[in-house]
C-alpha cells in the first residue's frame, strides 16, 4: 500500500504577474500543469475556487496508482 501525505494548499501569484496560481503551503512552488484559476465569491454564498490543469501535457495531473512517465 502506498503512503500518501497530504499537503496543504494556498492560492498565490507568480512572480512574474498578476496571475493566481495554486501553490504548495510547504514549499510555496506552484502546482505543475495550472493553466487558470478563477475565484467566485457571492454576496450570498461560500466563495468557490476552480482550478483548470493541462491533464494530457508533461505536467499534467496524474492519478495516484499511475506510474510516473520518466522524463
């Protein structure tokens, strides 16, 4: 069985710019294969964030039980 640590996440900017960008607490790297992020906050409701990955590029997202591609 594979150990899986959880890690938690922050919304940050690049440093190159205004665009938010979803970030490792720990290490404050961005998340690899972002492509947008957008934050939706009503008057009446809980705010939403949605995150857009590049799911079939290098960095793409992975599912957990795929091997990683060597690069």
């Amino acid at each position: 069985m594979t150990d899986i640590k959880a890690r938690k996440l922050v919304i940050g900017r690049l440093q190159r710019g205004d665009r938010l960008v979803l970030c490792d607490e720990e290490t404050g790297q961005p998340l690899e294969g972002q492509t947008d992020l957008k934050i939706n906050s009503p008057g009446d409701g809980c705010p939403t964030v949605t995150v857009t990955f590049d799911a079939w590029g290098a960095h793409g997202v992975r599912f957990e039980d795929e091997p990683r591609q060597e690069q």
